[in-house]
C-alpha cells in the first residue's frame, strides 16, 4: 500500500491491490477521522495501526464517501467508531451492500470473516460539519458517480477528499450523467490546494482546472456517440469507441479506465434507449 503525507495530518493512503482506490485521514489532537477504507482488511488494518501506533491517535470517525464495497467494506475493523455518511448510503449498504458482500465472500477467502456494518451517523439532506481539534471537515453531496456521493472538504486546508467523483475517467454507470457534470463544475470554484481522488493519484491545484475541463468534454463526446449509437440502434457499435477518442489516456488505473469506459457507454445507451422508447398506449376495446 501506497502512502503520502497531503499536508499537515492529513494522509493518503493507495491500494496496490485494486484500482489504486483511496483512503484517507485526518488528525488532530483529539483523534482522527478515516475517509472511506480500503478493500482488502490487510490494507484497511495498516490504516489503522498507522493512526493508533504511528502517529498515537484513536479514530474517532471513519466516513463513506458512498455504498461501494471497494470504500466501505473495511468498516467492521473499526469497532466503536462513530461511521458518518449520507442516509441512502446506508440504504443502499443495507441492501445491495449485503448481496455484494455475499458474492465476495464466496469469491474471495480472504473476505471470509468480513461482515457489513452500516453508518451510525447520517444525514439526509443538506450538509454535516464535524469538529477534529482545528480542522472542520465539512460533508456535502456530490452526486453523479452514485446518487448516495458525499465529498469531504477539510476547510482549513482546501484540501477535498472527492471520492469517486474525480477519478482519472468519470465513471456513471451507478449514477446520473447530469449530476456528474453539476458536480464537477462546481469543484474549481472551490478554491482548493489539492483533490484526493478516489482511485489515482492526487489532483494538485494548478492541475484542478484542466482536469475538470477534461473531464467534462469526456463526458460531451460519450453523450455525442451515444445520440449516434441510439439512433442507429447500434449498442454494439459502442464496443468500437476507444476511450482515446474521448481525450482520455488508456493508462490510468493500470488500463483499467478503459473498461469502465465502455461500461460508461453502454449503460447510458441502456437508459437513453428506454428515455425514447414510446409508452405503452391503453388497448382500445372495439365498440359492440
């Protein structure tokens, strides 16, 4: 696992195992508040040896960012923490979060033991301030990646922890295109020094503008070949739209991009298809 220090007490934390996907924490005097988990529990353990033995700190909070196992599935580790995230999180924790759970302890042994705890704390509108020491971290949604999204925004030090709402490609097939779009133009506004992602790397300020820009003309071009692909009626024709035709690198993610990528593609041709598809007109009786 990857670590790097984004400024002072606060911390990143990168998986070397899945997706480069991101966790984070911040300290203060009081204790300290962990921004999502890891998804294997080795990775997620290192996390919190480092807060409780390297740096002498309890946790007081860990945060879901949103329901996603890869963010959530290390939170049984942290027994007695005060788990903090938007209400539909652990709605949709409690229900599609413990089917996944199933399915991964089948497919994974080293999941066996792992079990799904729910947020203790939540809101469902608006937004959620939390005190550690002198930092405020400030909780507000972010949907778009999926419509339970909150990013964390320490105050303090204009650092944003976005979650899946900035990744090295935006991803939508758990979300909603639009809202994606809202979100992201509403981060340069911010005024940030830098934004943890949450798969890749950290996006510095003089690096925020473009990024946001490139992300949004990404999404443009998969709503343009799409339109074209719906028309035509050719869902299959999708499969041939390389990601580089949306100015976006192959690299990222160990190549990973690429496929959600494609997922992107097809689950929004699926809902545009249903958008246009005609609704099902009253059968008509014949007169007697």
């Amino acid at each position: 696992m990857f670590r790097d220090r984004v400024s002072d007490d606060i911390y990143l934390f990168s998986s070397n195992r899945y997706a480069q996907v991101t966790a984070g924490v911040v300290a203060s005097a009081e204790g300290a508040a962990v921004i999502d988990t890891l998804a294997f529990p080795e990775e997620t353990l290192e996390i919190k040896n480092f807060v409780e033995n390297k740096i002498g700190q309890r946790v007081l909070y860990v945060i879901n960012t949103h329901y996603h196992a890869d963010h959530t599935m290390g939170n049984y580790l942290f027994g007695g923490v005060e788990i903090v995230a938007n209400e539909l999180c652990r709605e949709l924790m409690d229900t599609r979060g413990r089917r996944g759970l199933e399915l991964a302890r089948a497919q994974t042994p080293e999941l066996a033991r792992a079990s799904l705890v729910l947020p203790t704390m939540t809101f469902a509108q608006g937004s959620l301030n939390l005190y550690l020491g002198k930092k405020t971290l400030h909780l507000f949604p972010s949907p778009g990646h999926s419509f339970d999204h909150i990013s964390v925004l320490v105050k303090e030090d204009r650092i944003l922890f976005a979650g899946d709402s900035m990744m090295p490609v935006p991803h939508i097939v758990d979300g909603n295109i639009d809202e994606m779009e809202a979100t992201l133009r509403e981060i340069p506004r911010m005024g940030l020094e830098n934004v943890v992602q949450g798969h890749g790397e950290i996006v510095l300020r003089g690096e925020i503008d473009d990024t946001v820009k490139s992300h949004l003309r990404y999404l443009a071009c998969i709503r343009r070949k799409v339109k074209v692909a719906v028309r035509k009626r050719d869902r299959a024709g999708l499969l041939k739209v390389d990601i580089t035709d949306c100015g976006k690198s192959r690299i990222p993610l160990n190549g990973m991009v690429a496929e959600l990528h494609t997922r992107n593609l097809l689950a929004l041709y699926d809902r545009s298809a249903n958008e246009d598809r005609p609704e099902p007109q009253p059968e008509r009786r014949s007169r007697q």
